[in-house]
C-alpha cells in the first residue's frame, strides 16, 4: 500500500528579503534611467536623419558621456565594437528606422 505523499506549503514572498530598496532609492534609480535614455535618444535624434538613407534597419548603439556611436548591421557585431571602444561604459541599443525600435512587441 502506498502511502499519500504531503504537499509542502508555498512559501510567499521576496527570494531575498534583505535586499530591499527604499522609495528614494527606486525613484532615484527610475530617473537616472530616464535622464540616460534621454541623453541617448537626444543622439540618437540628431545622427539618424544622416544615417537613415544608407543604414535602414542597422543597429546604432551609443555612448552618451563621450557621443560616440558604433552601427552595423548585425547587432552582435555591433556591440562587439562598442565593447572594444568602450569596455565599462553603459550604452543603448536602438535601430535605424523612424521610430528607433529593436523588434516587436
């Protein structure tokens, strides 16, 4: 005869509770994201009418300290370069095209 096996409770909660953040924190954290992505888009904004006719659809990723921007077509090779430039530096990837997208959502 088998015996019937006993289920353990789910527990509920964060993985690691201690690793809180505050709402300062967060809220700071939400607009130093906002402020970079602007500083890129603002780049982004200004070489893309130039780039448009030639590179459609490439991939354009760009450091927003130092204004530079590394495109190819393949976004592997993309960040290849940008990483041998620009080792430890935070960049963001957007695509060639009218709105900036990388894919679908």
């Amino acid at each position: 005869m088998t015996s019937a096996v006993e289920k353990t409770k789910a527990r509920r909660g964060r993985i690691f509770p201690d690793r809180n953040w505050s709402p300062e924190r967060m809220a700071k954290e939400r607009a130093d994201r906002a402020a970079f992505n602007q500083q890129c888009r603002a780049i982004f904004d200004r070489v893309k009418p130039e780039l448009i006719a030639d590179h459609y659809n490439w991939f354009i990723i760009i450091e927003p300290e130092s204004g530079d921007y590394f495109i190819d077509a393949d976004e592997n090779f993309a960040v290849q370069k940008a990483r041998q430039s620009c080792p430890n530096k935070k960049m963001l990837t957007f695509r060639i095209n009218e709105t900036g997208t990388c894919g679908k959502i």
